[in-house]
C-alpha cells in the first residue's frame, strides 16, 4: 500500500501485529496490514487511512484529536484512528474504560499521547451524541 500505491498514511511500525500502526479497514472491521496476506483480501474492501478523508465521523475524530493534542509525531495516529472509528461505531455508549480496552490494541509511545488519544475519542462520541439530538 505505501510502496505501489503510495498510501503513506499507514506506518509499519513492530511487523508482528502488536503496535496498531498499520491498522485499516477491511470490509468495515479494523485489520493489522503487516498480519494480513493481500491474497486474504482479494474482493475486499480495504479502506487506510487516505480512504477516509471524506468520512463524518472520521473528520470529528480528527478534530478531536486536534482539540486534546493528541497528535505529537503522528505516527500511531492513522491506526488509532482507524480502531477509534470502529469503537464509536460499534459501541458510541462506551465509557472511558471500554475505550481503554479498545485502545489497548494501539501503542503510542508517550504516555501523553496516549492519554489524549482516550480523551479525544471521548470528546469525539460526546459531541457525536449532543449533535445527534439537535
Ligand atoms: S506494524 Fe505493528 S501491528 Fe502491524
């Protein structure tokens, strides 16, 4: 994806399925690339990071994230992204433990950062759900 169709925005990061940092979407559900054969997903959708610019939800994610700081490098930011997308997807009543444990999945490296990526995907479902009742 980075080399021959030069997606960038998905990072390789540990290559054993640990980090999140390539996490994308295949048919809606959240994927770590560097485990996945490409065979695997023949006649599968697979969205990164790029194929969201035009998503809702993906756009209040990104705000949140901007608003709580919760960028710094930006290298686990596309996997988070991605996994947070699903999480307010799935569960949009998810306490701040719930999104913890979803998290989890994705490291960042500063504890900060991490910390505000929680924060912004709260930010995020609670804006979601004030703009929901308007
Ligand atoms: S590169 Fe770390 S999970 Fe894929």
């Amino acid at each position: 994806m980075r080399e021959d169709l030069n997606l960038t925005g998905t990072h390789l990061g540990c290559e054993h399925g640990v980090c999140g940092a390539c996490t994308v979407s295949v048919d809606g559900e959240p994927a770590r690339s560097c485990l996945t054969f490409a065979a695997t997903c023949e006649g599968a959708r697979v969205v990164t990071i790029e194929g969201f610019d035009d998503d809702e939800l993906m756009g209040e994610l990104r705000a949140a994230f901007n608003r709580e700081h919760a960028l710094q490098c930006g290298f686990c930011t596309p996997g988070m992204l991605v996994t947070a997308r699903d999480l307010a997807l799935r569960l949009p009543e998810a306490d701040e433990r719930r999104v913890r444990v979803a998290l989890a999945g994705n490291l960042a490296a500063a504890p900060a950062t991490w910390a505000s990526h929680r924060r912004s995907c709260l930010s995020s479902r609670i804006e979601g759900r004030e703009g929901s009742r308007r």
